[in-house]
C-alpha cells in the first residue's frame, strides 16, 4: 500500500548516517542489521531526506536534476519510497 499522499511529508530518520564508498552511499540499518547501497536516483533523493520533503517536491528536485518530466520519475519515487518506508529507513508524517 503506497503512502504518498499529497500532504505527506518523508524525512530519513536521523540516526542513520551513510558514508560515500566508491560512488556509492552506503548504510546500515540498526534495527534490520542489514547494509543498503544507494546509487544515482536513490542517492540523490536520500540526499534531499535530510530534511522533511513532500512527494512533489521529491519529484521537482529529480525531474530538474535528471532532466526528465515529473511524470516520468513519480512512480519510481514512489516505489522508492514505500521501500524506504516498509524497511523503517524513512518516516512519514
């Protein structure tokens, strides 16, 4: 079930940091004990979670940095971000 509501807001929960390995952002998940690898897209959007943002405002920032049209990328992200979300990486409010 997607939880990208206009109105909700993601944000990357704090006390997980990433480190730049090689191209690559690279995590581990506390709770889960698993490490995660971000690349391109998925980085540059962890990137802008530091602070709360809203599933359109992820889209501007992507579609303007990759040069592609909001439509293009939305599903992506959303999918994306569900992921996040179902793994407790990122919460929404």
């Amino acid at each position: 079930m997607s939880s990208s509501h206009p109105d909700t807001t993601y944000v990357r929960r704090p006390e997980l940091n990433a480190v730049e390995m090689d191209g690559e952002l690279v995590m581990m998940g506390q709770e889960q004990g698993e490490y995660y690898g971000l690349r391109d897209v998925a980085a540059s959007l962890w990137k802008h979670l530091e602070a709360p943002k809203s599933l359109e405002e992820l889209v501007i920032l992507v579609s303007a940095e990759y040069d592609v049209t909001p439509e293009t990328c939305r599903d992506d992200i959303v999918a994306f971000l569900d992921d996040l979300v179902g793994r407790e990486l990122v919460t929404v409010s």
